[in-house]
C-alpha cells in the first residue's frame, strides 16, 4: 500500500516511536494514505488480514482508540475479539501472560493492547509469537495517537520540516506527548512543552525539546498546537493551585487565539476537558483538527495492522527457509 518500494517493513510488533527511524515513521504514514479512502467506498472493505484475528486487549477505559482499532481490523476483513478485564479471568488472578497466551492458543494473530503499567506491551511481545501493538501503557507511549498527529499535521501542512509544534498541558503524565515527541523531532518538527513546572517530566533537559512556562509567551510562534487534558485521574496530589487558575494561564480560549498565527492548528487527543484546557468555541471553530485526528486515526491503525501482520508473514517464510 505505500509509495514507497525501495523498503521493506520487518517489525512484527508496535511498542513504541523511540525507536523509530524516520524512515519508518515515513514509511508508516505513506501506508496510511493508501487506506484513506476506504471511509468514502461504498463497500468499506480490503481483505488484507482475512482469516487473521485481532484482539483487543483493553485494561484501561477507552472510547476513540478501541472502536478505532475495531473498526479498522474489521475494514481489513480480520476477525476481532473485544476483551475487557471486568469479565475476564483476571478478575480471578489470571497474569497477563497467560491470558495473552490463552488467547493465543486460540488462534489470534495480533494483540492491540492497552495497560495502566508502563512496558506491558513489550512484556507481551516477549511472551508470546503473535503480533503486539501498543494502545497506550502507562506513562510511556501511545504510538498510533502520535503517528495519527503527525499524518494530519503532514496531509494539511504538506511537511513537518521546520514547523513550531507546541505540546501544552499535563506533559508529566502523558504517553501521548512522549510519542510526540519522538516523531515530531524525527520528522523534522520543533517542539516546545509548554505548562506549569509541576506537570513537566523530571530530567526534562535529555529531551530534545524547549521547554515554556508560559503560553502566551510562545503562542505567536507556533504552527500548530497541541492541547492536553489534565489527567485527574493520574495525579497523584494537587500540582497546581486549581482548575480555574490552570484555565486561566494555560487553557486556550478565543481571546487567546486571536494572538496566534491564522493558520495555526488546534489539536487534541481527546477527551477534552470544554473549559478547561480548551473553550468549546475553539474546539469547534476553523483552526480545530480535532475531528480530522479521529478520522485520521483509522486510517493510520488500518497501516498498522496491515505491517505487523505483513512483518510476521515475512518472517514465517524466512522461517521456513
């Protein structure tokens, strides 16, 4: 399905973006263009993993990311199994691994994982022979939300190469802003983290980001903004006075759009928080990408289930050789 031909795609599993090269990063989004048009055909349908099945294996609450995911292993004809945890045999003590390893026993070919502990997906991928993509674990990444980001920024800017790429809010505590990261730079973008020092990572510096404590200090120089939703349910104490401070430094309302550039874009990875991070006059007006993310995530999850299957095919015939 890519433009591409001079490469050959090999990774069987998704853990992460880190170690992404930018010619996979690429590689990965050129694919994605391939499927962009399924959601316009009258038979919404490509048989590419006919007769695979796909698990999601989903530990955390999840509403874009999981029915995306189904969605697009269904457009490619697999099988989709939809585990949660409230009626499986983890409630009963069963490990991860064995769970994943009886599911496997009955025949699944790709787990899409989502977990509250940070290097479960690789735990996985260590554990069992079936393909493994990361939806999320932990603090640590969430990879197809990045790729999603930059696949939009790329289809309406036409490039990431020297864009101002501003990532605001709950940094310390966001997968999403990591996987950001990681692509954003490898594709050429520049990246500011802009929130209160409480919400900043520790060992910021080793990362190859600016950091702002202020957003209006920044704003007029960015070409596209990314708004983060407090994680409540993470926070461990009270990182900052209150909501409507936060709000008032940091959220992004109409007033303060009209000091950015006119073409900036609006992002968020969902679920917003209206009036709080973002007002909903801006989540809704011209510069917000938002829904375009959501659509765009089909595609970008159809690629990746069509590589990693594509990826462990390669790998059984060089077995078998």
């Amino acid at each position: 399905m890519s433009q591409k031909t001079d490469f050959q795609w090999r990774r069987k599993h998704l853990i992460g973006l880190r170690d992404l090269s930018r010619e996979e990063i690429e590689f990965i989004l050129d694919t994605a263009r391939g499927f962009e048009e399924f959601s316009t055909r009258s038979i919404k349908k490509a048989p590419a993993l006919r007769g695979k099945v796909v698990v999601n294996m989903f530990f955390e609450d999840s509403t874009r990311t999981r029915n995306s995911f189904t969605l697009a292993a269904s457009r490619l004809s697999a099988d989709v199994i939809e585990f949660t945890k409230t009626s499986s045999s983890v409630n009963k003590g069963e490990t991860l691994i064995d769970t994943a390893r009886n599911l496997e026993a009955m025949g699944v070919d790709i787990v899409v994982i989502r977990h509250s502990a940070g290097g479960a997906p690789h735990l996985l991928s260590r554990s069992i022979k079936a393909c493994v993509i990361n939806a999320g674990d932990g603090f640590h990444e969430h990879p197809t939300q990045a790729l999603l980001d930059v696949y939009t920024i790329r289809q309406i800017k036409g490039t990431l190469e020297g864009l101002k790429v501003g990532i605001v809010g709950d940094i310390a505590h966001s997968r999403v802003a990591r996987s950001n990261i990681y692509a954003l730079t490898k594709l050429g973008a520049e990246v500011i983290l802009i929130g209160p020092s409480t919400l900043m990572p520790a060992q910021i510096q080793k990362l190859p980001v600016q950091v702002s404590y202020s957003l209006d200090a920044v704003l007029d120089k960015l070409d596209v903004i990314n708004m983060l939703r407090i994680q409540f349910e993470r926070l461990g104490s009270n990182l900052f006075p209150s909501v409507r401070e936060y709000s008032h430094f940091y959220g992004l309302t109409v007033e303060r759009l009209q000091k950015a550039k006119p073409d900036i874009l609006v992002m968020h990875p969902g679920p917003l928080n209206r009036g709080v991070e973002i007002e909903s006059e801006v989540a809704d007006g011209p510069n917000s990408v938002i829904l375009r993310q959501v659509s765009n995530g089909l595609a970008i999850r159809m690629a990746v289930l069509f590589l990693v299957n594509q990826a462990a095919v390669l790998e059984a015939k060089d077995f078998q050789v």
